[in-house]
C-alpha cells in the first residue's frame, strides 16, 4: 500500500494534491449542473453539444500557445493564474443562476471563457508534476495517483450535485465550485517551488509547435499513442454528452438517476486509478493503452444497448475503467518518455488529442441524436472505438514484429 502512494512523500506534491482534492470535487458539481440546467431548459441534445463544444474547442485552437507557455514561463505561475480566472468564472456563473438572470447562451459564453482558461491551465498542469516531485522515479505514480484524484472527485462531486440538483436545484452547485478554488489557491501559494533554468532561445507558440511534431516524429510510439487518444476522443469520449438524456428520457429518471450514471463512471475510474498507481513503472506495458482504449469502447457499445438502468450502471463503470486506464496510461507513456525542454510542446499534442479533440465528437454526438436518438448515437460511438482500437492494434503488433525482426538481423 505504501508503495501505491510514494510520491506523496515529496511536500510540493502533498499540497498540490490536497487542493486539487477539493477544487475537482467543485468542477464535477459544476459539470453536471451545466448539463443538467442546460437539458431542463431547452429539452435538446443538439444544446447540449454545443454547450459542450464551447467549453472545450478553445483547447484545440489555443493548446499550442499554452503549450509554448508552459514552457516559456514558469509553469507555477501560469497555474495560479488560471485558477484565480478559473475562480472569477465560477463566482459569475455562480451569480446567473442563483439571480435567474441565466440564458442558454450566457452559460455557452462561460463555458467558452472557461474553455480558454483551460487550453493554458491543462498543459502547465500536466507539465508542473515533473517539478512536484523531486525523485524522478516516483513520476508515474504521481500521475497516476493524479488521475486518483481526479477520479475520487468524479465520484464523490456527481453524487453530491446530484442530491443538491434534487433538493435545491443547479444554484448550489455552482456556488460550492467557486467556494471550493480557495482550497487550491491556498494550497498553491504554500508551496516552495525552485526557479527553472532559463533557456536562451525561447520558440513562439507555432515554432513550438512545429517543434513538438518534430520531436514526436522521432518517437513512433508516442505518437502512435497521441493519434489513437484522437480517435477515442473523437469517437468515443463524447458519449458522456448524451447522459442527461438517459437519465431523463431513455431511462425516465431525475437528477438522481444523472448524479449515479457520472458517479459510477467515476468509481470505475478511480478503481482504474489505483490500480496504475499500485504498478511498478517497468511494469507498465504499452500494449496496455489499446486493450483499455477495446474495453472502454466495448462497455460504451453495451451501455447503449443496456435494457435497464441496473444494467446501464455495471457497463457505465467498467466504462470508466477502461477510460482511465487509457487515459492515465497514455499520460504516463509521454511524461516518462520526453525531455524535460520538450515536456509542454509534447503535452500540447496530448492535450488537444484528448480535450480538444472532443468537442468536434460532441457536436457531432448532440446531432446525430437529434436526428437517431441517443442510444442509437452512442451505440455507434462504442462501435466506431472497437474498429479504431483493433486497427491500432493491429498496426501496433506489426510494428513489434518487425522491430523484433530488426533486432534479430543484427
């Protein structure tokens, strides 16, 4: 058990994560109350993925800026910036929905405001672990106990929303994000964090950019393992879109019907959480990110299918295992494998192949179930992820092979 939580040993990242703890459990609360308010008000799955889209299409087109940033200027810095504007963002959402002054389009206004906090939060996030933890080695189990982290609050801030959307209504939700942001600015102005070295030559955003593909085209693995995280992304991720629907019209639930399909996804990806962080680093084998990217698109094809919500609930869980272990695993291939100068360029590539991405898919998603409905629209989500999981399989296993015929010839 020691062994699942070593990295928490170095101070910085005690603190970093305990904020966070708090914070993520606020942003899973506002998550769910977006759909929720969004779905109530307008009955449109085609709202629900445009309001999607906005708050997260600024990660596609500004990624590559805060990838360049992350590693211009210190990552700390950048952080604590986004999350005051991140806290800024709540408190006026916040003060919409309690005054009833909320329009469908002010609320996609702020999720576009937050969408573009996050296209520079995301990467010096990511990128400021490394300078969390002093012992190189324990990097993986921090990025896994990360995504812990990430997914206790899946867990714990739906089930929360979901009882306050029940009783009290979306009001509450948003005013416990913002409350909870004072947790993670505190817990980043006590940190002790020792200055980068500066470089001489700082690249542009583009520069950067181009940069980045230059040195993933050095790397066939990471990059192989960025475009499939695009594809699942794309075709797959989006899914998540639709659940107020389920919960409301296929399985004829309420807001606590909402709050469990989020929470047991979120279980399913904390267990697929720790059982990253319990793995030795050698351990990890890359084979392992295109067998979870099969499970999770397989358990998304049955939750379409599901005939009931008991049944919806078992696949939406190991669901999320399978994403999460997709997700962490991926991280942690590309946080272990690139250069410290090259860490955020890279990870820009990593964060528009997988947030970025995903508001293409949403759109696409709130569409097609306007026009097929919605278990339809994700049964063929979880459809496409299979193809595209056993082609990058494929793909993958010749790759072995003949590097394995390489080594042989020599």
């Amino acid at each position: 058990m020691r062994t699942a939580f070593r990295s928490l040993q170095h101070r910085n990242f005690r603190l970093y994560y305990a904020g966070q703890s708090v914070s993520l459990i606020g942003t899973w609360m506002q998550r769910l109350a977006v759909g929720w308010l969004v779905y109530n008000a307008t009955h449109s799955a085609f709202l629900l993925g445009l309001v999607s889209f906005c708050s997260q299409i600024p990660t596609l087109l500004l990624a590559p800026y805060g990838g360049t940033v992350a590693d211009r200027y210190s990552r700390y810095r950048v952080l604590l910036i986004t999350q005051v504007a991140s806290l800024g963002q709540a408190c006026v959402l916040a003060w919409l929905v309690l005054s009833g002054h909320y329009v469908t389009w002010a609320v996609a206004g702020l999720s576009l405001l937050l969408g573009t906090i996050n296209a520079f939060d995301i990467p010096a996030r990511q990128s400021l672990i490394a300078e969390l933890v002093e012992d190189r080695s324990h990097l993986p189990n921090a990025i896994a106990l990360n995504s812990t982290m990430v997914n206790l609050a899946r867990l714990v801030g739906p089930a929360v929303a979901g009882l306050l959307l029940a009783r009290f209504g979306e009001g509450p939700c948003f005013v416990v994000n913002a409350v909870s942001f004072v947790a993670v600015v505190a817990s980043l102005l006590l940190m002790r964090i020792a200055p980068r070295p500066r470089r001489a030559h700082r690249p542009g955003a583009w520069e950067g950019l181009r940069e980045g593909w230059a040195y993933l085209r050095r790397a066939p693995n990471l990059r192989r393992q960025i475009l499939l995280m695009a594809a699942i992304s794309f075709c797959v991720m989006p899914y998540g879109t639709l659940l107020p629907v389920f919960a409301k019209d296929v399985f004829h639930g309420a807001a606590g019907t909402f709050g469990w399909l989020n929470s047991l996804s979120g279980l399913g990806s904390l267990v697929g959480a720790f059982y990253l962080a319990a793995q030795p680093a050698e351990g990890r084998r890359p084979q392992l990110i295109t067998y979870a990217a099969l499970a999770f698109s397989a358990s998304v094809l049955a939750f379409a299918l599901s005939p009931a919500l008991g049944v919806a609930l078992v696949c939406i869980t190991l669901g999320g295992a399978g994403m999460m272990l997709f997700i962490a695993g991926t991280n942690t291939a590309i946080q272990t494998n690139v250069a410290d100068h090259m860490r955020g360029r890279v990870l820009s590539y990593y964060v528009m192949a997988f947030q970025g991405i995903q508001p293409l898919g949403a759109l696409l998603v709130g569409w097609l179930a306007r026009h097929i409905g919605a278990p339809h629209t994700v049964a063929l989500q979880g459809a496409l992820g299979l193809a595209v999981g056993l082609a990058f399989w494929q793909q993958g296993r010749r790759a072995a092979q003949e590097k394995n015929l390489v080594a042989a010839g020599n």
